[in-house]
C-alpha cells in the first residue's frame, strides 16, 4: 500500500535487462558449442540410429530404431533452440535472451543427467552392457559439465 509520502518509484527495482552485463563471449561460445553438439548428436540419432548407438557399443533391437529416432528429436530440438537463443542477430551483445540461455541451458543439464540414471537402471536390468553404459554416462557427465560451466557465465 502507498502512502503520500512513499516514493513512486521503489528503491529495490528488478535490474534492467539493458543495464545487467552481458556474458563474457567464452561462455557464450561455450553455450553454442553445446548446442552445436546437441544439434549434430540429434541429428545423427535421427538420420543413422544404428549407426550412432553403434558408435556408443549399445546394440539395438529390430523396433529399438523408433526410440534412438524420439530421442534424437529431443536433442535436436534442444540444441537448435539454444543456437537461436545464443545467435547475435538483433542482440550483439545477449543480453535480452539470457534467460532464455539460462532456461535452455538448465533444462539441458537436467536431460543429460536423467540420461544418467536411465543408463544406471538398463544396466541394472541387464539391458546395456558396460562399454555402454561407460559412453552414455560420460556424454551425459561432459555434456552436462559444459552446460553446467557456460551457465556459471551467465
């Protein structure tokens, strides 16, 4: 509640999107270069699952195509979204999306290490084998590590 006294403009503001710093360019280029991954890991599970899951020694099964496709929609998806959100057109120096970068960035972290425990629970049932289980988790740890350190810029 105001009162005539009270100032009209409150001392404890939100900070301004145009007044905050924008992030140094190394995490930016960090973010990009986890979305390029993103993309490019999406894309290849989507185009040639066979031959992605065999590059991470995870044999498939005759229908298991159609999952390694879904997920790599998911990455896709996430990693177009975060090069737009990280392009410069129309923001040099990014500071309007951040956010946006921070949210795609999180929700990124929290894909790679659900990845992990999904990983975790195949082995346990005896449907992944160690080298597999190896490969996953660690492009799971490393991506979410490189996430977790662009948004530490940010």
């Amino acid at each position: 509640m105001t009162t005539p006294s009270s100032p009209l403009i409150p001392k404890n503001l939100p900070p301004n999107p145009s007044t905050t710093p924008a992030p140094p360019s190394t995490y930016r280029a960090l973010a990009r270069a986890v979305g390029a991954a993103r993309l490019l890991f999406g894309a290849s599970c989507l185009l040639a699952p066979a031959f992605t899951m065999s590059l991470l020694r995870i044999p498939l099964a005759g229908t298991a195509t159609t999952f390694v496709r879904v997920f790599g929609v998911r990455d896709l998806v996430l990693g177009d979204l975060l090069l737009l959100a990280t392009s410069s057109s129309g923001d040099p120096d990014g500071r309007a999306r951040r956010a946006e970068v921070m949210r795609l960035l999180w929700a990124g972290v929290a894909v790679d290490l659900l990845d992990v425990c999904v990983a975790q629970v195949a082995l346990g049932a005896g449907d992944l084998g160690m080298p597999g289980y190896g490969l996953f988790c660690g492009l799971g740890v490393v991506s979410a590590v490189l996430a977790g350190e662009a948004l530490w810029g940010y």
